[in-house]
C-alpha cells in the first residue's frame, strides 16, 4: 500500500490532535473527506463509475459477457474481479508490489461479494446449466491518496448502479436446441439491484481513539486497521483486520459500531448522488474519464 514517511515530531502532533477530534484537515474523528462521484465513464462498458476521495482516484469498469454457470450453481451468473494498481498511481506498484495489492483487494471484493443477498445472481441465469452473465468488475487505481478499500467499494456499488445487461430471449430451435437472441434496444436492458450490496468502511487506530477516510499521513500513525462491511441497513457482512498492531475487544466492539453507524450515511448520500445524477437523464454534464 502506499505509504509516507514522518518524522517523529509530525506523528505526535497527528496523535495528539486525533485524541481532541480534530485532525489536521480539520476533520472530526468520523467525518469523510468530500467524495466526487460520476458513472458512464467509459463508452465500451456495461457500467462505470469514477470515484475521487481527496487524492484517491479509482475507475471501475463492469462488463457483462455471455458465460456457463459454474457446475455448483447452475442457475446463477457470477462476478469475477480484476484489480489493476497503476504504476503511474504510486512508485511503491512497480514490479511485485502493485500486484500483491491487487490480489488482496480482489479478495477483499470477493469476501463481501461473497453474501447471498448481495447481488441477485439468479437474474444473471439465461438458461440453467448452459448460459449465463458473467460480469466482469475491473478497478483500475489511479491515485493512491489514503482510505483504498473504501473508494473501491463506493466506485464498485456505482458502476454495478450504472451497469445494463441486454434483455436475452432463449429460443427453442429443430431437435430441441436452443438459440439465443439479444436484445439490440438499448432501453430493453436488465439493471441491478444494488440495494443490499455493502460498502467498505475503513478504522484506523490512532493513538486511543480510530478515525474513518484515513489519508496517507495517518494511515502512516495507524498501526492496525479494521476493515469492515456494512450494508445501508447498517448489517455488518464481514471484516478483516490489517497493519502489524493488534487491536483488543473493547477497541474492535467500539470501530464496529462507528462503523455501522458511518457506513449508513455513506450509502445514503452514494445513493443520493446516484439517483441525483440518473434522474439528469441525457441533459447532465459529463466530466468523462479524461475531464
């Protein structure tokens, strides 16, 4: 992950103010720093999404391709996660490093996709057994400013929003075999429901106290974190700890609960800006990838 170096002396005066509830941007404990949302981003995809979180910049592009059910759930589609860290985000990606980060956001993303009520997959099934929707979620990090996991998920839930899937038809053709139709109205599409899909909300211990939407300077003062995921009813679906620390039972009790209680009002205002932008339809403004 990216990471600063300070000296002893910034470290304190980071501490020091994270134990009064202001922080150096002027932040209290739990607030965000001011998120920029925008979907269709990108023309050849199903979905998309760019989401900037102070200096952390992350495209999700989502494609949605013909595929044949897994042989343990025939009559379900399936996501897959691909996570590219750009060398151009931080020097720290180059080689190994950016790959090992990858791997570990992709898993990440396929532990809290991993809850049944998350997505419906059944909606993917074309035809049980034979075919299905297979939608391809790709994150590209552009720029690494603090707080990854959580811009990932925010950018993810919105290009999942933003994706449509073509309407398919299954014919029955002669000696009982099936011809498949798409749909080629750009209107006659499926969408996803995105209601019970969770975000990430990252904790970072600082001295006694955890912040959320750490930036690159306290995640460099945080020697644990907790990573949890929570749904917009404020359902914890699973967590992990990370950094070298260790966090004790009243802390983790105590990060569970900010967490709960932030990660609602991060789904709401996502979804705000969400319907806010949909309901724009053609006439809204595109800042558009290269904006």
């Amino acid at each position: 992950m990216a990471s600063v170096v300070l000296s002893e002396a910034e470290k304190l005066y980071i501490v020091h103010g994270v134990q009064e509830d202001l922080r150096v941007d002027g932040r209290g404990c739990e607030d965000y720093r001011c998120a920029e949302v925008e979907t269709d981003v990108v023309s050849n995809t199903s979905g998309s999404a760019r989401v900037k979180l102070g200096h952390t910049d992350i495209l999700v592009g989502v494609k949605a391709e013909m595929g044949t059910p897994k042989l343990e759930k025939p009559d379900e589609g399936y996501l897959e996660f691909f996570v590219d860290c750009s060398a151009n985000a931080t020097p720290e990606f180059e080689g190994r490093g950016g790959e090992e980060l990858g791997t570990e956001i992709a898993n990440t993303l396929y532990r809290v996709f991993s809850s049944e009520s998350c997505i419906d997959l059944k909606s993917l099934c074309i035809n049980p057994r034979d075919h299905c929707w297979v939608l391809y979620v790709d994150v590209l990090l552009l720029e690494c400013g603090g707080n990854l996991f959580d811009a990932i998920s925010l950018a993810v839930k919105a290009a999942l929003f933003n994706t449509r899937i073509p309407k398919v038809r299954v014919l029955e053709v002669e000696e009982g075999s099936k011809e498949i139709e798409l749909s080629d109205d750009p209107y006659d599409c499926i969408r996803l429901n995105v209601d019970e899909v969770p975000c990430i909300v990252t904790l970072s211990k600082i001295g006694y106290r955890h912040v959320v939407d750490a930036t690159l300077q306290e995640e460099a003062c945080s020697l644990a974190s907790l990573l949890i995921s929570v749904t917009s009813k404020g359902a914890l679906t699973c967590m992990k700890k990370v950094g070298k620390g260790s966090l004790d039972p009243e802390s983790i009790f105590e990060m569970m609960e900010t967490g709960k209680r932030v990660g609602k009002s991060l789904h709401t205002s996502l979804q705000k800006v969400l319907d806010e932008e949909e309901s724009l339809g053609a006439t809204r403004q595109k800042v558009g990838f290269l904006g």
